[in-house]
C-alpha cells in the first residue's frame, strides 16, 4: 500500500499521487515493510483502476505521428535537397518533443529523474544540433553557451525543490551531484583541449559556472550536515 507523508492517509497502490493533495507518492514512504499493513493489503480486494482513453492517445499515437512527420521530413530533405541539412532540425525537434515532454507527462516519471534525463537528452541534442550546424567540427555557440546553462537550469531546479520541500532524500543529493558533475566535466574537458590546442574557448561562461557549482556544493554540504545534526540530535540523544 502506498503512503502519502504529507496528508498522513494510506493510498491505493495503482495510484502514482495523492488523490487528496495531488503529491508524488515516493516509493520510500510506502508501508509494506509494516508486517500489519502487509496483511491487511492482502486481505482486501481492491478495485482495479482504469486509465480514460485520453492518456492513451499521449502515450502511444502522438509520438507515432511525429515519427512519420519526421522520416517524411528526412526523405524530403535528402530527394529535394541533399546539400542543407533543414531536416536535422525536425529530428531534434522530434526527440526533444518526445523524450523531454511526452514521454515524461504520459509515464507520470518523478520530475528528480526527469531533470536527469534532461541533461542527457539535451545533451545529446546540444551535440547534434553543432553537427547540423557545422558539420561536426565545434562550434562555441553549444560548447560554450547551451550546454553550461543546460546543466545550471537542473542545478537550480534541484535546489529550489531541496529549499522548498526541505526534503533531504538521497534521489535528491544523487540528482544535484549528477548536475553538478555534468556542469564540471565542460569546463575540465575544455581546459584539456586548450592544454593540447585542439580548441581555444572564446567565452568565460563555462569558467564562471565551473566556480558557481563549487559555490553551491558548498553550500549545499552546509546545510545537509545541518539536517544531519539534527537528525543525529534527534535519533541518537546527542
Ligand atoms: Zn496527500
């Protein structure tokens, strides 16, 4: 049976959120681990629950519909004019669309794990998006702009839900040291490729954002080792 920690009321285990408060129900705070809600799980009939149609329409067809739109837009592009590369743009648009919206809202996927998977969607598009434009050889406009801020926005995301929910999960930590990490590896990657003149950064972008993630390590250790001496305070006696 699933638990909702905020309204204190035991949910049904189909359900991916409160009915009451509309909140994500975390996996962690179910209470089958409780042996008398393990029992009288068992002993109940519950009802099954059925999905309306509309959500199914977002799952399976409108993702099949741009596909087609897509492979249309790339057979055009390569019998009318094999020399511009226009199509590349559709197929990012269509995995991005895909990957980062649809997927996501039709699978009800926790936004933690979501912010994540971001990063590495658009990572990836970020990429393609430079092989469109030039060819494959980089161009500063994603290295040096796109792909930092990319990885601040899910660092800022993850931070403003660790200040307002004042939850301390791991899902959590694990998702801000993911982003951070991420937000890091540009800014050494770039510093290598100066050192062995395969390429000369043309902004400081990356520069300052590699400090800002340090600044917010910080401050996030700060106030993990908060809640940690309070919890010890709390659970240990201290
Ligand atoms: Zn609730």
């Amino acid at each position: 049976m699933k638990y909702c920690a905020k309204c204190k009321v035991n949910v049904h285990r189909q359900l991916d959120n409160c009915p009451l408060c509309g909140s994500y129900l975390d996996p962690k705070d179910n209470n089958d681990k409780c042996e008398i809600y393990r029992e009288m799980d068992q002993a109940v009939a519950y009802p099954v629950l059925h999905e309306k149609g509309k959500a199914s329409f977002f799952k399976s067809k409108f993702a099949l519909i741009l596909l087609v739109l897509t492979v249309i837009a790339v057979v055009l592009n390569i019998l009318v004019d094999p020399q511009s590369h226009w199509s590349a743009y559709v197929a990012i648009g269509f995995v991005f669309t895909v990957g980062v919206v649809v997927f996501p809202i039709a699978n009800k996927i926790p936004l933690l794990k979501q912010v994540r998977w971001d990063s590495v969607i658009c990572t990836a598009i970020a990429i393609a998006m430079e092989f469109a434009v030039c060819d494959g050889k980089f161009y500063w406009l994603t290295v040096e702009f796109v792909i930092p801020w990319l990885y601040v926005a899910g660092i800022i995301t993850v931070d403003c839900l660790i200040i307002f929910y004042h939850r301390n999960n791991k899902s959590m930590f694990g998702t801000l040291t993911f982003e951070s990490a991420f937000a890091l590896v540009p800014q050494i990657l770039l510093w290598i490729a100066e050192r062995c003149d395969w390429y000369s950064s043309k902004t400081l972008i990356n520069f300052v954002i590699f400090f800002a993630v340090l600044v917010n390590f910080a401050v996030v250790a700060v106030v993990y080792s908060r809640q940690l001496k309070e919890d010890m305070e709390r659970n240990l006696n201290v």
